[in-house]
C-alpha cells in the first residue's frame, strides 16, 4: 500500500519512505492512499487476541513494505510488560456506557508513549530499507509530552540522534523535569522563548530548508520527525481504538457492530485523526468529539468552517493542548476534499500567510457529520476532577477531565446515550499541582514531589515509579534559546559549522 502527499496527490510513496522522511518535501503529510478494510470477522478474532497481536495485525495492513517478521519484531520490542504492565491501553468503565481508555500506562506516563515506543522501531526498518548507512537526526517540537516520550524511545538508538525543543514557560514542572533529566548519549534539549507554534513553526521552517537538507547530506545525515506529521507517529494510534472495542465487546459491553462514540483531548488532531482512520476502516464510530481547552480553535473551527488562529494564546492547566495550529487538520482536510491536493495546499497557504482558512460548504457539511467539538475552560477542568473523583474515586488527569466535561456537555445538550469511548491521554501525576488544587488541596509552599506525595496521600492512587525517580536525577540541559537561534543550536548539536 502506498501514501501520498496531502499537497501533491502525484508524490507516492512506500510507507518506509514516509516513515524515515517524516514530511514530503512540498511541506504536505503522508496519507495512506487507500484504507483497508477491518471486517467484524477481524474484529471478532482480535478481540480474543493480545494487544502485541492487535497491534501487529493493523501494522501489516497498512505497513505493507514491512515483513510480517519485522512488524512482528516492533511490536514485540515496544510493548513489552515490563514497559507497559498486564494491558498497554486498559478500558475502565466509570458509569453506564462512559469508557476510559488509559493510554497513560508507558514509561513516560503519556499517550504519546503508545507511539514513541514504536516508532524508532519503525523507523530503523524503514531506513534500513530507503536509506542505508545514514544517520537519522529527530528533531521535536513538543508541547511537553511528545518530547519527553520521544527522548525514551529515541534514547541510544543506533545511527540515531534526538534534540527536543520545548517552550520555556510552557510546560509542567514535571514535564521539564522529564526532559531536562533525560538520560542517553545521542540526546538533547532545548527551551526556547516562545509558545509551542513558535517551536513548531521553526523545527518546520529547519526541516523544509534546502540548505541545511544539503548540509545534513554532507555528513550522511537526514532528517526525520517523530512528531505527529510523521505516519510512523499515527498508524499505532489506530491500534487502540480498535483494541478499546475488542475489549468492550469481550466484557459484553457493546454488542458486535454496535456504534460507539469516541472523545479525544485534542491538541495537534494526530490522536482523533487516528480514530477517524479506524472508523475508515470500518470500526463502527458514530461520533468523534473534539475537546479543547481555552484555546478553542478546532471547536470554532467545526462550528463554522474557518479556521482562525488569530486569536490571544492561552496558557492552560492542560499545557499539551496549548496549541493553536493543529498540524493533523490537513490530513482529515485531504479526505474531505476526496483528495484535492490544489485545495489542501491553498487552505495551509492561507494559515501560514493570512493565519486562516475556510473550507467549502460541502466540506463542512461532512465535517459535522462525523466530528462534534466542545471546550471547557480550567474551573470546569476542575470541578469536573473533583466530581469524577467524588463519585468514582477515579482521577482525572486535566486534559482528560477536558474531554470528560466536554462529553457531559454533549450528553446534556443530545441526549445521546451511545456507549462511549474517552481518551485518557496522560497520568495526573503529571500535573500534579492542578489536580491538587481541583481538589481543594493546594499547598503553594509544596515543592513538586511534596504535591506528588500529598496526592498521593489524600486520593489513595500511587504515583508512578518513573516520576518519583527524578528527583535523585541530575538536570543535564538546562540550556535556553531564542526562537531565531533554533537553527544555531541545530548545527551546534549536529557539529556541523554554520
Ligand atoms: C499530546 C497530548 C494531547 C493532544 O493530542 P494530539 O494528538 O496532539 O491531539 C492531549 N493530552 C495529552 C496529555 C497529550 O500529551
């Protein structure tokens, strides 16, 4: 199966070649040209099946360049037990028909480990297919999470180096701790003074540079993303959607072919977009719904059809949706269109010039058919923390609790009671200050591990061993930039003069 550029429907390539390149060179993304079909015979046999066999069994239908042996082997490498416990994505049932789908369980304590535990898996196939003998240079933009999660898994790969650049200001203490304390020999971090589109935008702008490309070259190396551009990043999101109904339909919570709802705290639409992929391929999905923080620009955008990022940035209690262009739009905007290139390439012309685009009336018209958006401001983040844990003795993360009161608003309002699905995207350990203070126990005196132990005393639920441990770790990179000096630190890290 092959993959195409979501700005040039000409450019085709193997999922290896989309894979090690991470973006096409006319600044398009990677989409799968066609959507294999899942059947509910496959759905009925995956649901007596491991995760690691789920896993593989999606993988080879889309990563059809790979041997079912070496898919085999990256599933196997990155989804093992001792990384991520008994289930790497386990469904809790809070009430009747709301499902939590804990993403959270790798080492990092993020959903974003359910893909950057694979991919450098991915990615050394990929390369030892399409470009033998060349050293992969990751560079990340990260809202927090994403970095962190892929400076685990890119830590001491072979032929691989990794440098993540971070907004200053935008991130939790503990996230920064993860990054700045990270381990391995083939890694790097960087703040810069900025929010996270200003990282985003320069690691693009470095990434799309014909001159660094042909500088790289000199030194036998390339260019790779592991943000959520690259498909590498996207296809192991599908996996567990598809997991999540295999295990409501064994514990008889929905019934074969019965149409689920599915709500995903959303940032850069790379974790929703994958469940709209899932539903392409015909796992029974009704609704998807979209959840923002304050800065509410996906929900606005399927209300109108203009996508605006004109607006005042937020800094939120949810850090890792602080994101005002959501780079994954493109690729739901390539299916959209039914694959007109011309126009997907005009709309992000628009965003990168004028800073907005409006999609056709026939566009939107389909766009709402599938997807439903909500925001929730952070004192219904709270409340919401506080309610989930008073009448379950379950805690919410912030982001999740955005999804969570962004369902409850749409029950209210539709009176829809299809069982559904909601993304649990990050352990509340993270943000331990915020989850502290929904529940009425902030102690500002409290250093970060104190708020850690304090959660931990008060709700009963134990904070994971790979967070307590940074405190005995060592701050390797302290090091702060300035947006304009992105490329500077590039080159530094590489050893490569200007
Ligand atoms: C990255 C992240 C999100 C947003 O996911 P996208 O795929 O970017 O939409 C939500 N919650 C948490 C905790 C994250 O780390």
């Amino acid at each position: 199966m092959n993959y195409k550029s979501t700005r040039n429907s000409n450019v085709t390539v193997t999922a290896a070649q989309a894979i090690a390149r991470g973006i096409s060179e006319d600044g398009g993304l990677f989409v799968p040209a066609e959507f294999p079909a899942l059947t509910a015979q496959d759905i009925a046999a995956l649901a007596d099946k491991s995760y690691t066999e789920r896993a593989a069994f999606i993988l080879n239908k889309y990563l059809s360049d790979f041997t079912a042996e070496e898919v085999k082997a990256c599933v196997t490498a990155a989804y093992t037990t001792e990384k991520f416990g008994a289930h790497p994505a386990p469904v809790t049932t809070l009430d009747n028909g709301e499902h939590i789908l804990e993403l959270w369980h790798g080492p990092t304590c993020a959903f974003k480990d359910m893909a950057l535990q694979i991919l450098p898996h991915l990615m050394r196939v990929s390369v030892s297919k399409t470009a033998q003998g060349k050293e992969i240079i990751i560079l990340v933009a990260t809202s927090g999470d994403t970095g962190k999660a892929a400076l685990e898994g890119f830590k001491d790969a072979p032929h691989t180096r990794i440098l993540v650049f971070y907004p200053e200001k935008g991130v939790s203490p503990m996230q920064k701790l993860q990054m700045t304390t990270q381990e391995g020999n083939n890694v790097a971090v960087c703040a810069i003074r900025g929010n996270f589109d200003d990282a985003q935008t320069g690691v693009k702008n470095i990434f799309t540079d014909p001159v660094v490309k042909a500088k790289l070259a000199e030194h036998d190396m390339m260019f790779s993303s592991a943000n959520s551009i690259n498909w590498g990043r996207l296809v192991p999101q599908i996996i567990y959607y598809v997991s999540a109904y295999c295990d409501l339909l064994k514990d008889n919570k929905i019934k074969m072919g019965e149409p689920i709802n599915v709500v995903v705290p959303t940032g850069n639409f790379g974790n929703i977009l994958a469940a709209y992929y899932a539903s392409k391929m015909g796992l029974p999905v009704k609704k998807f719904i979209c959840a923002s923080n304050a800065n509410h620009v996906l929900t606005d955008f399927i209300e109108t059809g203009v996508y605006d990022r004109r607006r005042d940035f937020y800094t939120t209690t949810s850090p890792s949706m602080d994101i005002l262009i959501s780079s994954n739009l493109e690729r739901l905007l390539y299916d959209l269109t039914d694959c007109d290139d011309k126009a997907v390439a005009a709309m992000m012309e628009g965003l990168k010039a004028d800073g907005h685009y409006t999609v056709p009336a026939n566009v939107l018209k389909k766009l709402q058919a599938n997807f439903v958006g909500g925001f929730s401001d952070d004192e219904a983040v709270a409340a919401t923390i506080r309610d989930t844990f008073e009448k379950h003795g379950y805690l919410l993360d912030t982001h999740t609790a955005v999804a969570v009161r962004v369902y409850e608003q749409y029950r209210e309002k539709t009176g829809d009671a299809t069982p559904t699905v909601i993304a649990s995207t990050a352990n509340p350990y993270k943000f331990s200050a915020s989850v502290l203070e929904a529940l009425g126990k902030d102690d500002a005196a409290a250093d970060e591990f104190e708020k850690v132990a304090l959660l931990q005393e008060s709700t009963g639920v134990a904070a994971p061993a790979s967070l307590l441990s940074l405190r005995e770790k060592e701050v390797r990179f302290p090091h702060i930039c300035d947006r304009e000096a992105q490329q500077a630190v590039v080159y530094g890290m590489l050893g490569i003069e200007e």
